[in-house]
C-alpha cells in the first residue's frame, strides 16, 4: 500500500542552475525548493529566493570559515541593517 504521505523531491530530481552561478547559490536554490516542498504539505507558502540574504549571509559564512569572527550568529544586527527591502 502506497504511504498517503508525499514523496518528498530529492537534490537529484532538481536540474542544475546557470553554469556561471556560485556554488553556494545553486546549492541553497535547490534547497530552498525542497523545504517549499515540505512546506507545500503543510498548506504554507512558499519561501522566495533573495540574492541580497543571500550575498550577506555568504559574506558571514566566509568570515566563519576563516576564523575572523566566531561561529554563531554575532554581528546579526549589522547584516541587517544591510537589508533594503
């Protein structure tokens, strides 16, 4: 018998972005489609990509990575101060 719960999209079922498009871009693209998916299920609307966050938070992730600033979310109220919508 067939579970009456959705078949959840898997990376693989996604085609890949633009070839010129960050990693870090298609990845969190192909993401946020399957958490729409999940949120479909739930009678949610779907979330909407927006490069800005994007850009920012890609900006603080690389400051983790380097070791220029702790990990965690520190510094919140400057990155947001950066958004403009």
């Amino acid at each position: 018998m067939d579970s009456p719960r959705k078949k959840y999209m898997q990376l693989e079922d996604f085609e890949d972005g633009p070839s010129d498009e960050k990693w870090e871009v298609k990845e969190g693209k192909r993401l946020l489609k399957l958490l729409n998916n999940i949120r479909g299920d739930h009678d949610l609307p779907p979330l909407l990509w927006n490069q800005q966050l994007c850009d920012i938070a890609t900006v603080h992730s690389e400051a983790m990575l380097s070791g220029k600033v702790g990990l965690g979310h520190d510094g919140f109220q400057e990155r947001f101060r950066k958004v403009t919508f």
